[in-house]
C-alpha cells in the first residue's frame, strides 16, 4: 500500500544521505522507521501494564477468588 507523508526539504535531504551511505532506497529507511516507532510504542503499552494492580492493597490472587465466588 502506498501512503503519501509531507517532509521539509532537510528531512528529505537527511534520508537521501542517509540512503546512499547505507545502500538503501528512501522507502525502505521509511519503512524500518516506522516500524521502530510501533515496536517503540507497543513495548511502550505493554511495560505500562505491568504493576498496576502492585499499589492495590488487596492480595490479587483473594480478590480474584472472592470476584469469582460471587458469579
């Protein structure tokens, strides 16, 4: 799929740079460049979920079994 991105003329420049030195085309440094960010960005998600439940007084392990003794 294509997608069309504004990029100032010096961002431009940079990746053309960029590309001749490594001996990729601009696309594909477009590319692993997202693909960073989202990678960057989900570890991101998933280290923010671990020990929310750590500041809760309450044992995890009782209220999950008083939460299901209830159902």
């Amino acid at each position: 799929m294509r997608a069309l991105v504004d990029m100032s003329d010096a961002q431009i420049e940079a990746l053309d740079t960029l590309a001749k030195r490594v001996g990729q085309s601009r696309a594909a440094l477009i590319r692993a460049a997202i693909d960073d960010y989202l990678d960057r960005h989900h570890r991101e998600q998933v280290a923010d979920g671990f020990g929310l439940w750590g500041k809760r007084k309450v044992d995890g392990l009782a209220y999950q079994e008083k939460a299901r003794s209830e159902w």
